[in-house]
C-alpha cells in the first residue's frame, strides 16, 4: 500500500506562486508515472502534469510555461511549481501516482484558490 500526501496549497492573488508537494510513503517501490490532477466545483478531474520515472513530463496546455513538475525519488517527494497563477487555476489539486503493476494511487487533495 502507498500513502499520496500533498501540501503547499493556499490562498494566492493573481499573478502569484505556490509550490505543491507530495510525498509517497509505505510500499512506494515500482512507484512509475506520477503526477498532478486538478478538480474545480463543478467540474471533471484534469491532468494538470505528470512525470515519469526517466524524467519525461507532460503538461496540460493551460498551464504550459506556467507550471513545472518534477520529482525527488530519492526524498520520495513530487513537485508543482506553479507560477503566474490565474483565478482559473482555482481547484483542488490532487497528488496521482501510478505502478510498474498498474496499481494506482490518489492523495487526499490539497486546494488552491488565486484571487482576482
């Protein structure tokens, strides 16, 4: 079992910067893909980033050159930088991780709310 815990969420003015954390703890061996999830009220969770084990990352088209993942294996720890925030980016933003087996794994959610 793999426990997902993120932090650094908060209350932000537009054009400001948050950095979110998560970190895997219990059997996180094989943790794979791993990323950040977004859920504004109202709507569908959306990929925001992910990133792989080697390194490669993707990222959601509304928040290219804004946001950056990126991850510490060693610290077992996954990053979200994010910058320039926008009132839109306004949500609950979720810690994703997914095996080598394909077990998947959520974290309980932080919120992120950017004021105009």
């Amino acid at each position: 079992q793999v426990q997902l815990a993120e932090s650094g969420g908060g209350l932000v003015q537009s054009g400001g910067s948050l950095r979110l954390s998560c970190v895997a703890s219990g059997r996180k061996f094989g943790m794979n893909t791993m990323g950040w999830y977004r859920q504004a009220p109202g709507k569908q969770r959306d990929m925001v980033a992910t990133i792989t084990s080697g390194g490669d990352t993707n990222c959601a088209d509304s928040v290219k050159g804004r946001f950056t993942i990126s991850r510490d294996d060693a610290a077992s720890t996954m990053y979200l930088q994010m910058n320039s925030l926008k009132p839109e980016d306004t949500a609950v933003y979720y810690c994703y991780g997914l095996t080598i087996w394909g077990l998947e794994y959520w974290g309980q959610g932080t919120q992120v709310t950017v004021s105009s």
